[in-house]
C-alpha cells in the first residue's frame, strides 16, 4: 500500500481549481469513494476544496457530502479520483490500549516564500488511552484515542492506522498538553530569593476521534 494515494492533502483553491491554502489532511474509505477528514479542516472556507496528489502534484476537485460538526468530523466526494483508493474501518473489537499505531499526515508541510511545500511525515506510537473528553470536545470526545505522538498543524483529518491490519481506528483532530511528571520546573530567583521566571514543560499528545464516529455517518 502507498500511504500517499490514500491519504492526501486537502487544500482552498479558487473557482479556478487554483491553489490557496492548504488546510489539513484526509483518508479514502475503501469500497466507498469517500474522503473523510475533521470538520474543522474545511469548516473556514467557503469557496472550492481540492486534494492534492504527491509527490508529483495535481489537484482534483472535493465536494462536501455531510459533515458532523459535534463529532468533528466531515465526508468529501472526489469524483475523478480513483474510486479503488482507500482504508478499511476498524471495528471496536479491534480497539485497544498499548496497541501500536502510525499516522501518516501532512503536518510538516510550510511555506516557503510565495510557495507551499507539501511535505508528508509518519509519526509511529500507541494508543496510550481511550478517554472521555466530551467536556472539551463535544461528542468528538466520546472514546477519543489518546496517542503517543503529538498532532502537529496540518495534521488534523488524518487516520490513526493499526500496523497490523491498517484499518483506520481514528481520525486525528487535536493535541492535548499534559505537564511532564515529574513536573520539570526552571525558576529564577532575584537578590531577595524571589521567583521573576518559571517554566513548565508540557508534553504535547494527540487525540484522535473514535473511528465509530465515523462508521455512524457512513451507516456502517
């Protein structure tokens, strides 16, 4: 499987089908021609959306289907894409903590002058938790996979991949900050012992819908 047919990504383009922005990162569902990404990726812009393939580059035009704003999540149809494309879903049986997974994401893409470079990366870790974070997330946050690795910008709509079967247990969609333990603290006294400066160091974690979520839009 070569991750970048798959998993592509999305980008704001003119009426013109003309580069904008890029906005974050989407997963074919296989059997089902159907882009899945989070909501908040494309929920900013209202004109043309466009995935882009790597690494030699071409855009094809994406239509919203349906979009779950409390889930976070959102579906796309590009017709002139190869419809053969795409990830299965996971069950919730196959669902668990301290299982490896990896992410392959456009986090790392930036800008360099007048020009976007597309740069994809994999992130390889665990699911170090399934936790209910709706206070924070809405239903996006019932189950959500807590990971091992940060979700960098850009990341967001990405899948969380098991590496053994690469069906798609999550869709990337935050990070969450958790401070160091034992908390790494610097402080700086002045002449009266005073603390003018502290630092805490925060360990960044992503977290990733529950792919149940998604098996719900798609009637699954």
């Amino acid at each position: 499987m070569n991750p970048s047919e798959n998993i592509v990504p999305i980008v704001a383009t003119d009426d013109e089908l003309q580069f904008q922005h890029f906005l974050g990162t989407g997963c074919f569902i296989k059997d089902i021609p159907i882009l899945a990404t989070a909501d908040h990726v494309i929920r900013d812009w209202a004109g043309q959306l466009a995935i882009a393939t790597f690494p030699k580059i071409a855009l094809f035009p994406a239509f919203l289907v349906e979009r779950n704003s409390e889930a976070d999540l959102a579906l796309l149809e590009v017709p002139d894409y190869p419809k053969e494309m795409g990830l299965l879903l996971a069950q919730d049986s196959e669902i668990a903590q301290n299982q490896q997974v990896n992410c392959f994401e456009y986090g790392t893409t930036r800008r360099q002058g007048k020009m976007t470079i597309l740069a994809p990366a994999t992130r390889l870790g665990n699911v170090t938790r399934i936790l209910n974070l709706e206070e924070q997330y809405g239903l996006a946050g019932r189950d959500a996979l807590e990971l091992s690795f940060p979700a960098l910008k850009g990341s967001s709509g990405a899948p969380v991949v098991s590496n053994s079967t690469f069906n798609i247990w999550g869709i990337v969609i935050a990070n969450v900050s958790y401070h160091l333990l034992p908390a790494q603290i610097e402080s700086v006294l002045d002449e009266e012992k005073r603390i003018i400066e502290e630092t805490k160091f925060l360990l960044p974690q992503g977290i990733a819908v529950h792919v149940k979520h998604l098996r719900e839009m798609l009637g699954q």
